[in-house]
C-alpha cells in the first residue's frame, strides 16, 4: 500500500514542479517575434553532439583575433608567465 502512496506522491510532485516551471517560463521567458528568422532546425542526434561540439570549439579559435608580438610582451611583462602559443 506504501508504493501506491509513494507513487501518488511522486506524481503530484511532479505535476507541481511541472507546473511550477511552465509559470516561471510564462513569467520571464521570451515570446516569439515575427522579426526572428529560423536559421536551422533538425533533429538532435546526441551521437554526433562531441564532433559539432568540436567544430564550434574550433571556430571560436579561429575567431580570435592573432596576438602581436607587443602585446605577447606585454602580457609576459603582466603576468611574469609565458603567454599562450597561437598557430
């Protein structure tokens, strides 16, 4: 009798906490405007996640801009440590 009072528990619980998100969501999340525009949309395939977690890695180091050889010295000078090797 004690599972099916568990249980009972469990799922007014998580009726509440359900309830409780989509009030906070309705409260602070945003609402969609007619001025966005869908860039991509496809499944999620949790497989593949690590590689485009990979790639976005590598294109925000792309991204940065190359340190000059002053700013190499003045960050040493700063810091009292070598800087971090760029390619």
């Amino acid at each position: 009798m004690e599972d099916v009072e568990e249980k009972q528990q469990e799922k007014e619980e998580a009726v509440a906490f359900s309830s409780q998100m989509e009030d906070l969501i309705a409260e602070y999340g945003e609402d969609e405007s007619e001025d966005w525009e869908l860039v991509d949309a496809r499944e999620v395939d949790y497989k593949l996640e690590e590689n485009l977690d990979e790639q976005v890695k590598e294109w925000g180091e792309q991204m940065q801009p190359k340190k000059s050889l002053l700013s190499k010295l003045w960050e040493f000078v700063g810091t009292g440590s070598e800087p971090k090797r760029t390619q």
